[in-house]
C-alpha cells in the first residue's frame, strides 16, 4: 500500500509540473454532454476508436445517433450542429465536446474551409459509432 502511495503521490507531482511548464494543454473536462445531459456508457466490452473525421465546405452529415459517448475536437473549419426543435450550436477551431447518446442530429460546414475533428468514441465492441436516421 506504501508503493502504491509513493506513485500515486510522485505522478501526481509530475502532473503539476507538466501543467505548469506548457506541456500539457488540458483540451476538455465534463461528465456532460454538449446538451448538458449527464454522460452516460452503455454496459458491454468497451472499445475506443479515435479518428480524424473530414467534412467539405458546404457540405452536411445526414441526421444520425450515437450509442455512446462521442468526443469531439474542431481542428478547423466551423460546423454547426443542429439538434432540432430550434436547438443548435457553432463550434470553431480548438472547441471540444461530448455528443448525446440517442439523440438525433444533423451537423453542416458552415465555415469557408474543410472541417477537420479529432474524434473519440468511447464505445462498446459490436455497436456502431453513427446510426444514420431517415
């Protein structure tokens, strides 16, 4: 239990000093969604799958869910999601947030150049990242 201790305590002290000298840039921290709902993960074998998701000018993502949480971080480019019922939100380079499981939403390129996201889903083996919706 004294080991354990020991590097908890020296990691936790590096994590200071990495913050401290720029080497870390804290992108985001929540337990909820870009909606403002709590975060929650469905049971199963958990499976991460990070990838860098491109959108045209212009161009839309057709309505769709996710069945888990989805991190997303613009990179470039503005997209505007639109989750209905008059709700909508316009992220820009360097804004992070977490999608809403089963809810339905539609994203569009309204900037002037390509989007480009780092996406995390942190899902469960055998169930889709995007469910389209008709």
């Amino acid at each position: 239990m004294l080991r354990v201790v020991f590097l908890f305590s020296v990691l936790w002290s590096m994590a200071g000093q990495a913050f401290a000298d720029g080497h870390v840039k804290r992108i985001i921290t929540t337990s909820e969604t870009a909606l403002g709902n709590k975060i929650v993960y469905p049971a199963g074998e958990a499976k991460v799958t990070a990838f860098e998701f491109t959108v045209p000018v212009g161009a839309p993502v057709p309505a769709h869910t996710h069945s888990f949480p989805i991190l997303l971080m613009i990179q470039q480019g503005e997209v505007t999601l639109d989750y209905g019922d008059g709700k909508s939100k316009v992220y820009r380079p360097g804004d992070a947030f977490i999608e809403d499981v089963g809810v339905v939403h539609t994203a569009t390129n309204t900037g002037d150049v390509p989007i480009k996201a780092l996406v995390v889903a942190i899902g469960v083996e055998g169930q889709k990242i995007m469910t389209p919706v008709q």
